[in-house]
C-alpha cells in the first residue's frame, strides 16, 4: 500500500506516511516512528499527536517511554461510511433546492448604450426565429443606425428568421430597406404593422430559446433586461403568437 492510497480517508501526505510505518511496526516510540517514514523527528511527533486527536492512534507508557500504536484500520473504513451515510441523508434536500433554482427566472439588467447593444447581440445566440414586438421608427432613436445595419448583416447571415409587429408608419415602412442588406432572403424577416394609434410600442420584446428580452425605445431611459425562464419564455410566445394570429386577421381584411 502507498501512502497515496490513504489521502481519500482524510489525511495529508505525511500523516499517512507515519500511519503506514506505525502500522508496520505494529507500535513503537518516535525516533522508530519517524526512521520508518522518513519524516523529521519534531515533524512526526507533531503529526502523531494530530493522529491521536483524529483517534486513529493512540498512545502509552513503556519503561518511562511514551510509545504509540495505530487503532483498528476499521475506523478509517467506518467513518467513510458515516460521510457516505450522511451525504445520502441531505441528497434530497440538496436536490430540491436545485430543482427549486432550476425554475427560478435569472434576470440581467442593462443599462446605457452599450448595456442595450448587449442585449441586441444577446439574441444573436437564438438557435431558433426571434419572435416580438418592436417600433421601427423609434429603434434608430436610441441605438446608432451603423450598428443596426451591421446587426442586422450579422443575423441575416446566420439565417435567423425574425418576426415582428410593429406599428405602422412611412419610416418603419422603410426600415429594411434602409438597414438589411440588398438581396436578403424576404423569408427571414415577416413584419406585421399594426395601428400606431392603438398599439404604439415603446419597448421592444424579443422572445427566442428559454429568454425574453426587452428594451426600452424611449432615449430617456436607455435601459433593459433579459429574462431568462422556460415557463416565462413559454407564456410570452403563446401571447405573441395569440397577437400574431389576430394581426393576421386584421390585415387579411
């Protein structure tokens, strides 16, 4: 057996070295002890005196000589045991908490230009379409138009498909021509205007994955967040899709 072998057990290097050479020797005095397993006289009294609180060695007098001997192996065995009994004890707890956090919404707030570009570049890592409301006409208002154009360059080319309701205006009519690049595929962009007096959306909310994004459109806030939860993501694409759905309508007629 190495002294390797008795690290998993609780002990350091060393006290695993003097353990083994007291097993061999089957108890003995210090000098014996530490000429056994190489460590430094003062060292392995240190070391057997820590054992001996750990309860794994215990110690006598013989001929004035205060010796040492090694208690049964098996409390080392027994108390691996009583780690691995108590682990299994709180399991179910632990594993209630974290199925308590798995449903807890993580919440990301930014704030500023920069903090609202993040949240654009955020939704780049959809793996699937980008589903929400929006104001075209109010986006270049608070995001600069060279990043929109490059975003959008950006999101095309992955070949994200996006699809949106926007209220309806000359300027938001104009917005892919202005900032999608020429030639896009028509497929992966599907707006639907809807009236501006009714639904004049001030922030912009995108839902793709198990995250919700939402952005402010007023320059006076320039704040945002990203929610990131199945059961929201869920709830607020069945909405958007309720809306979808009646947008449709509304314009088939």
């Amino acid at each position: 057996m190495q002294a390797s072998d008795l690290l998993d057990f609780g002990l350091t290097k060393d006290e695993a070295c003097v353990y083994l050479a007291l097993l061999e020797l089957g108890g003995s005095y210090v000098s014996a002890i530490a000429k056994k397993s190489g460590i430094h006289r003062v060292v392995c009294y240190k070391i057997l005196d820590d054992l001996v609180g750990k309860g794994l060695v215990s110690s006598f007098l013989k001929n004035k000589v205060k010796h040492f001997a090694v208690e049964s192996p098996q409390i080392l065995v027994r108390r691996q045991q009583e780690k691995l009994d108590k682990a299994k004890k709180i399991l179910p707890e632990l594993l209630s908490i974290t199925n308590a956090l798995a449903y807890k919404p993580k919440i990301q707030y930014y704030e500023g230009l920069e903090g609202m570009k993040n949240i654009f570049e955020e939704t780049l890592t959809a793996q699937s379409e980008l589903l929400g409301y929006t104001n075209l006409e109010d986006i270049p208002k608070v995001i600069p138009e060279e990043f929109l154009r490059d975003y959008a360059k950006r999101k095309i080319a992955k070949g994200l498909k996006t699809r949106m309701l926007s209220p309806h205006t000359p300027r938001a009519l104009k917005y892919l021509e202005k900032y999608y690049p020429r030639g896009f595929d028509p497929n992966l962009v599907e707006i639907l205007f809807v009236n501006p007096r009714e639904f004049h959306f001030e922030y912009e909310i995108t839902i793709y994955g198990e995250k919700v994004a939402i952005l402010s459109l007023n320059s006076e806030e320039r704040m945002g967040l990203i929610i990131e939860s199945p059961i929201y993501a869920r709830t607020q694409r069945a909405v958007f899709q309720l809306a979808w759905l009646g947008a449709t309508s509304f314009v088939a007629k």
